[in-house]
C-alpha cells in the first residue's frame, strides 16, 4: 500500500521567508510525528501529534516553527521567517497508535535549503 | 538528559566478515531500544527492535543494561549491508518519540 509521503520533496527559500511543508501518513494512522535531519545527525524530534491535537511539541526550537493536523490526517509543519540555520531535511513519520512498540513509518523527507 | 552516543561514523568490513555497530544510550527510565537503517537513496525504515527479540537479515542486537549498550551485530556481511545505521531510544513516557543517535555509515567491501 502507499506509505507516508511528503510534499515538496525539495524547497528552497530565501532568508525571512514563510514555507509550509505536507505530509501524507499512512491512511489509518493516528499518530503522527515530524522530525528534523540537519547535515550529519541523525534525525531530530520536533512535535508529535494524537490525531488532532499536538500531544507533544517540545522538540520546536522557538516560535517560528508551528504544525497543524486539523482532521487527524494529513499535517503541516509551518515555519515563519526561515533562517539559513532551518536548512535540513525535514520528516515525518506515523504509526497505528502511539506506542512502543508501534513501528514509525517514514517518509521520504522534504529537503529545505534556506539561502 | 538522553543521550545516544554511535562512535563510529564510519565502518568497512570486507564482506563475510563479522560487523558490530556500537551504541551506547544514557537515559532516564527504561526506554525501547530500536535500530533503523536507510539504504542509498531509500527512506529512513525499521531493522530491528528489542522487545521483538528478532533477526532480521541477520542481525541481532543485545541490549546490556549494565552498559547502556544496544550494539548491532551480524556475522556476516554483505554487500547489500552497506548503509546507513541509526540507534534510537523511543521515549516511552507518551510521545514514544525517538532520539537518534548521529549514525553509522557501514560499507561492506567486496
């Protein structure tokens, strides 16, 4: 079946910019995460949604950065006034619930180049 | 404050020699231990985790929680092997988010 897909695949900005990056979970999937990948690391928790809600987004770094997920479905990660520092690949995964022992399922990741 | 620590950056092994990728993890509570793997040019997708106690392609990991260690071990590689490796932690206090180490880049040479 499809899994989770991200749209755009590559975004490029200019410093002070508003982006918004998609993604498309597994169909049935009710937890949600995004996740950050910068040059070298490993990926990096941002938020983390239970359906609707954002049940957990301690892993923004400040304000700039927002997710919705208004019909517990597809989600947005928005991020205002880009900085080169934002510059990574951005991805989201889902799994059936959230649990431990629930697979995330990843997707193919959205590349932001914030110039 | 959690922590996952992959020593090595990179690795090469010739192929059918035995492969160990390190992990070692500091982290509050007991936490679910998982390796991924992204192959060239592939999502980022489960190998293995330790509740399963599975094999899959022929790696196993032991969780030692004396060490707060969760190597990854297999023994022996193949090509196909080559890839990119993370060890993570999932947090198990409601998120179940994961916290990756930086990665191994494995290379098996023919």
């Amino acid at each position: 079946g499809a899994g989770v897909s991200q749209t755009p695949s590559n975004k490029v900005t200019e410093k002070g910019k508003y982006v918004e990056l998609r993604c498309d979970p597994i169909s049935g999937h009710t937890a949600l995460y995004w996740y950050r990948q910068s040059l070298g690391q490993g990926p990096e928790f941002l938020i983390y949604f239970q359906g609707t809600g954002a049940a957990d987004d301690s892993g923004l770094p400040n304000d700039r950065f927002f997710a919705v997920r208004p019909e517990g479905s597809v989600s947005t990660l928005k991020i205002q006034r880009t900085e080169r520092g934002d510059s990574a690949v951005y991805l989201c995964a889902s799994s059936y619930i959230s649990g431990s022992t629930d697979t995330q399922y990843f997707g193919p990741g959205t590349r932001l180049t914030v110039l | 404050a959690q922590r996952v620590t992959q020593p090595e950056k990179l690795l090469s092994v010739f192929k059918g020699a035995p492969v160990e990728l390190k992990c070692n993890y500091s982290y509050s509570g007991s936490p679910e231990l998982f390796w991924y793997v992204q192959y060239s040019r592939q999502r980022l997708q489960l190998l293995l985790r330790h509740i399963s106690r599975e094999s899959i392609k022929g790696f196993t990991a032991d969780l030692n929680k004396g060490e707060t260690s969760f190597h990854l071990k297999k023994p022996f590689a193949q090509e196909e092997d080559s890839a990119m490796y993370y060890c993570a932690p999932s947090d198990q206090t409601g998120a179940n988010n994961l916290f990756f180490g930086t990665g191994t880049r494995l290379t098996v040479i023919p």
